[in-house]
C-alpha cells in the first residue's frame, strides 16, 4: 500500500518533488524506520528551545562550507554564509547521537543529521502512515504540511513536512537511503521565515551519500 499527499502549492525552499516511485507491496522493517527517524526529534527539540528562546553564536566563516562525515557515515552537505556547523564538543551536549547540526547564526534555523539502524523500505511513502500517526501522539500541536517523494544530491528520499500550531515552527523530516545506510534530516525554523526556508531547502538538495 502507497500513500502520498498531493501538494498544489509547495512551500517556498521546500525540495523538488520527484518521480513518483513504484507501487510496491508496503515492506517489513517500515514500523521500525518509523520509530529510528522519531528518536532524531530529541535533538530537533532541542534546537526548538534554543529557537524559540533567542538567537545562537556567530563565530563561524564567513564563506559558508562544506560538513563531510566520517568513514563510517560518509556524506557532504553544504550550507551558505548565514549557517555554521555545531562543534563537536556543542554535538556531544546533544541527545540523539546527531552526526551533525547545522545552525542559523542568528537561531532561526536548525539542521540536524543522523545516521539511523536498518534500511529505509524501498517504497518510501509507506513511511507515510506510521510517522503521520506516530508525530501526532507525540506533538499534541502537529499540523500535517505536506509528504512526498523527493530527489536529492544523494537520490530520492521521502519528505514531511509539518508545523507546530502553538510556537508556529516548521519542521521537515527526511528519510535519505544511501546504499544499506539511511540517514535522516531533520530541520526546524521560525514560522513566516521564509528566507530561512529557502536556506534550508538549498542545504537539504546539496545533500550527497
């Protein structure tokens, strides 16, 4: 069984919808992604209090940069000048094990990488029902935005996203297969920032694994 929500209007810097994938019989193992891709909001939640509760440093290049992970992890993502990865001692202060996380030097936006156990299902908008569900027990105030397919730098990957009706934040969730790894994105940014979206929608294209 497939699910999709169709979307007439697309956010601005939301990513691109791609080809809409095979229909496959919904794969053993969707339940258990759906619970790994929900441990990532530990840190995402984090980053809700440190937006919602002020701006972040700026002691980052000036240039923008590239985030390369590790051996075991391998991706890059870019981020423009407004952005700056977290250190590694700011990463280990962060629940969720997050590979990386990038922030807004202003506080408006954060990014945050993870690599997840097992492989995502190969019809990914199976993950469709379960994390719907499963984010509305868990964010009282969750507001469906829109779940598709997507194409990234590193392929296709499945893309939620929704917005908190009390704080008014936007968040997005990502499901990105690279081979037998998976890794998940997920990003939160003020409601109405709309040049924050367009940064955001940017950094999550640049993605490659």
């Amino acid at each position: 069984m497939t699910v999709e929500t169709p979307v007439h209007h697309p956010p601005s810097g939301e990513p691109s919808q791609a080809p809409a994938p095979q229909k496959r019989r919904f794969v053993r193992g969707t339940a258990g992604m759906v619970v790994a891709v929900l441990a990532a909001l530990a840190a995402v939640a984090v980053a809700v209090v440190l937006i919602t509760g002020g701006g972040g440093s700026g002691n980052s290049s000036a240039n923008g940069g590239t985030v390369t992970g590790a051996k075991n992890a391998k991706f890059t993502i870019a981020y423009p000048k407004a952005w700056r990865p977290l250190s590694k001692t700011e990463l280990a202060k962060l629940p969720g094990n997050p590979l990386t996380v990038l922030q807004r030097k202003d506080g408006q936006g954060y990014l945050v990488i993870r690599l997840e156990k097992g492989t995502a299902p190969r019809n990914l908008t199976s993950l469709a029902p379960g994390l719907t569900r499963d984010l509305k027990q868990r964010v009282p105030d969750f507001k469906l935005q829109s779940s598709r397919t997507v194409k990234l730098k590193a392929g296709p990957a499945f893309y939620l996203s929704y917005t908190r009706k009390k704080t008014g934040a936007v968040h997005s969730v990502l499901v990105v297969p690279a081979g037998k790894k998976t890794f998940s994105i997920n990003t939160v940014s003020r409601g109405g920032a709309d040049k924050v979206a367009r940064e955001l929608g940017k950094i999550i294209l640049s993605f490659k694994a």
